[in-house]
C-alpha cells in the first residue's frame, strides 16, 4: 500500500490523531496535514545516487552488450563471461552486480524498440503449397548406450504446418540434401518456395538486401526438386518464425521424452513416427482441424515429388602407395590398380562411393566420430590387395588387411603360413589363386581333404 494511503486510513477510517501519525511516520506535523488535504499526491523519496565499482567499466560493458545483439544465439558471450573479462581488466566488483547491469541495459533497449516500432511483427498468411519454412538446431540423445550431439534438420509447411525433424551427425551439404528428399517425401509433394536463414552450406556470400550468391550444389539441389529458396534478411528470424517455433516445441514434445536407440537409423524413424503422430494431436491455429487435416487439404497443391536428388559432395583424393585415401582423419583402402593415382571421393550421409574414369570402383560405409581426441581408424577390403601378394607373396604372412579375411580363408592361411615358406610353396600359390578366385572352390575342396578338414565354403 502507498505511503499517502497509509496515513489516509490512519487519520479518516480509523481517527488516528496527527500527533500519533507524526510520532509514527516521523513526519511533521504540517507535511501529515498536506497529505491529507484534497488532490495531494503520493510523496516520493529520492534514492541517492552511490559510486559504484562497474562505473568505471559501464561504457565498455554497454559496448559488448550491443555487439551480442548482433550475432547469432550460437556465438553470444554470457555475462559471466563478461564479467571474467572484466576482472582481467581490473574490476574488482561481484557478478551480481554486472548481471543487474546487462538486465537493466536489455530493458532500456526493449522499451526504445518497442517505441521506435522495431519488436512488432506482421502476421504472415500463406497459400497451401506456397512454402516450407527451413532450420537447423542441436540436440542430445542417447544412441548405442552414449549420449551423442546431433545436428537437427527441421522442415514446416507454411500453410498446413505439418512438420518433420530428422537428425544427422553434422550440418555438411549431403545432410543438408537427404534431409530436403526425406521431408518431401513424408509431405507427399514439393511447396513452390523454400524460406532459409543464411546458413553456409547454402549461401557462399551475403550481399546487399536480399543479394546472396547461392552455392552452386544447393542451387542444383533446388532445380531439381524445381522450389524457388529464398533468404531471410540477417537477424530476421520472424520471416520463418514457423518453423523457429517448432525447433522449442520439439525440444519438449519429442527430445526430452525419446526412448534410448541402437543406431541414428532408428532414431530417426522414431522421429518421423512421432511427427505423424503429433499432426494428428495438434489443432491448427487459424484452420479448422488438425494440422493433419490441413495437411491433407494442402496436399494436393504441392508439385508430384521427382526422384531423389543425387546428394553427394565431390572431393578430388590421391590414393596413396599402401592403397588408401584419407577422408575426415579415417582412412579408406582402394583396390591396388589405382594406387599413386588419382580419384573421384563421393560423398553421401551413410556411405563413400570412390570413382574412377566414369565407374565406380568401391564403396565403403562412412565412419562419422566428433571426438577429435581418438585416432582416425583405418578400414580395409582385403580383396583391394589380391593383385599385390600376387607379386609380393611374402605379405600374406603379416599384412594388416588380412587380418579381416573371412574365417574359412583365415584358416587356411594359418595351415600355409606354420609351414616353412609356406607363403611361397605350392600351397601358398594355391591360396594366393584361391584367394583371386582362379578355381578356388576345386583347389580348396583338394586342400581341405589333404589336411583332413571339413570342407567350408568361405
């Protein structure tokens, strides 16, 4: 209750004398009479102003402040970090009081937008099959028994706000295009526009206005699903605030309720499960229905979806004198014939397809490790080095490749190898053609019944 209203009640409602009032409050006797006359207004006491140790750093710190504003959530300064900074230049004061600074600050600068019109927003309307609104986001989920950080892919439909998340291990282009071909697909259909922020696997450089320079792999990906994309303007996330809004949904209704999953295959199919499942739950805000029937209403409109865009990144690689080529700090055996030559390193989400003089010569599934502390691993095809122990026998006996060899082969090669030269006796060029598949199912039947062993096919 106000300090005028309080004397008020004491003096009419109750007939408290001013002398009593006074004695009270500690006022005089004449400013109590004032208070009580008509019109009088509620007193208000000056708090003075006292020196405080952040007076010296507040130009400074105002400064950072303001250049947060400017960059992306991902790469704001806390103002704990602040406040280290600011002890390193000397402060000596506590991080409460640098805290009440910055809110303070944010409050003024609200208020002179709100007045200034920045803060205000447009209801933004769209037709059905106009545009899917796009973004990325970091969540954790717990894969193969470890928690792991994944890179979310989320896609809305403007008009019918059907959703889809799907997560990947990184934000690189060939996620960025599996995500677009699994979000078509689920929608049933491709809208006319596709509204970005400026993320990089999109845009090589931002210009003036809504100038951008396009990167060339994304402008083929978007010719050949035929949708115009279109970017936001820096710090405008209110132009797809749609799907915006959808990235702090899903982090209650899916992210902190999943289950544990084997595999990140698993983990998306869940995803996918549970957005159908949410459209049908969810009531469209401005349609009748669900987001599931406006769904089913928009449908219709969107352009039959093509096949799906060949989404790989190209990288030019030499193969190495051992057969192998280097891909994200792993390393990954070629077939013998292209070693000291170069070749064509394909790149999908799941999988590395090496090319060479227009065909493709092997494929290996891509290992994806964020933890840069481990050392890169090395995987083998034995059969790459079938033409080199034909001219070099002796490396049967402790190349790392063979070592991976299945165990029917594993076995025979353990007979040869405790005999005296046994990788280079008869025997041994008996393994090394059965190993090249020059008869070997004859030859190892032979073999087998020399040594008194079950015949096994390898």
């Amino acid at each position: 209750m106000g300090f005028l209203s309080v004397i008020r009640r004491w003096a009419l409602r109750e007939g408290m004398p001013i002398r009593e009032i006074a004695r009270r409050t500690g006022l005089s006797r004449n400013t109590i009479k004032k208070y009580l006359r008509e019109g009088a207004v509620e007193p208000k006491f000056k708090t003075p102003k006292r020196p405080s140790n952040l007076d010296p750093y507040a130009d400074r710190l105002s400064a950072w402040l303001l250049a947060q504003t400017r960059k992306s959530r991902k790469e704001r300064r806390t103002v704990k970090q602040m406040h280290a900074d600011l002890v390193k230049l000397g402060y000596v004061g506590s991080y409460a009081r640098v805290a009440a600074f910055a809110r303070a600050w944010r409050e003024d600068r609200h208020r002179v937008e709100q007045t200034t019109g920045r803060g205000t927003f447009v209801p933004l309307v769209f037709q059905p099959g106009e545009a899917f609104q796009f973004d990325w986001s970091e969540d954790w989920a717990t894969i193969g028994g470890e928690r792991a950080k994944l890179q979310v892919a989320h896609t809305k439909l403007s008009h019918s706000r059907a959703f889809l998340v799907r997560a990947y291990p990184l934000q690189t282009h060939e996620m960025l295009f599996d995500a677009h071909w699994h979000a078509f697909r689920v929608f049933g259909g491709v809208p006319g526009r596709g509204i970005y922020d400026n993320m990089k696997t999109a845009v090589d450089r931002v210009g003036r206005g809504k100038q951008r320079d396009i990167n060339a792999r994304f402008k083929a990906m978007a010719s050949h699903y035929v949708f115009e994309p279109e970017f936001c303007n820096p710090a405008a996330g209110w132009e797809k605030g749609q799907v915006e809004k959808n990235v702090q949904d899903a982090r209650n209704r899916m992210w902190q309720v999943m289950p544990v999953f084997k595999d990140l295959d698993e983990l998306n199919q869940w995803l996918e499960d549970r957005c159908i499942a949410l459209w049908a739950e969810t009531p469209h805000r401005e349609l009748p229905g669900t987001i599931a029937d406006a769904w089913e209403a928009e449908k219709p409109m969107l352009m039959a979806l093509p096949p799906a865009f060949d989404g790989f990144v190209e990288h030019s690689k030499r193969v190495s004198p051992t057969c192998l080529i280097t891909f994200e700090r792993n390393r990954y055996s070629v077939p013998a014939s292209f070693a000291n030559r170069r070749i064509s390193l394909h790149v999908y989400p799941e999988r590395l397809v090496i090319v060479a003089e227009g065909q493709t010569v092997c494929t290996h599934e891509r290992l994806i490790d964020r933890s840069h502390r481990k050392p890169g691993r090395v995987i083998y095809d034995w059969r790459h080095y079938l033409a080199v122990i034909q001219r070099k026998p002796g490396a049967l006996r402790n190349g790392a490749p063979f070592t991976e060899m299945p165990e029917a082969f594993r076995l025979l090669q353990g007979h040869l190898l405790r005999r005296e030269g046994g990788d280079r006796d008869p025997l041994g060029t008996l393994l090394r053609n059965t190993l090249t598949g020059s008869g070997w199912s004859i030859s190892y039947h032979w073999f087998c019944t020399m040594m008194r062993m079950p015949f096994c096919v390898p």
